[in-house]
C-alpha cells in the first residue's frame, strides 16, 4: 500500500470515529469513558496522518 493509500484509509477511519464521536455526544446516557476513548483513538488516527504526510513532504 502507498502512503497516500494509508493516509486515505486513515483519514476514512478517522471521519468514522468523528460520527461516532459525535454520535455518542448526543446521547447523554453514553459513558464519559467511552467518550474520552473515541477522543483517543481519533487523535491517534490523526497523528499517524500527520506523520505519514510529514514522510511524503521528505
């Protein structure tokens, strides 16, 4: 897979995470936990982004 490929998957799995997200917030019986690890996966998902793009940019 190319890197821009990756960054492409990444980016769709992180606009996935964004609606869940989103989602979750909507609904006040959701847990502040599970909240807080969409957060984390979706700026874990954004830094691999960014560090994918920080290699293309070499």
């Amino acid at each position: 897979m190319t890197i821009e490929a990756h960054i492409e998957t990444l980016e769709k799995k992180h606009g996935v995470l964004e609606e869940q997200l989103h989602s979750a917030m909507l609904h006040p019986s959701t847990d502040d936990a599970e909240i807080g690890e969409l957060k984390r996966q979706k700026l874990r998902v954004k830094d691999q982004i960014e560090r994918l793009r920080g290699q293309t940019q070499h």
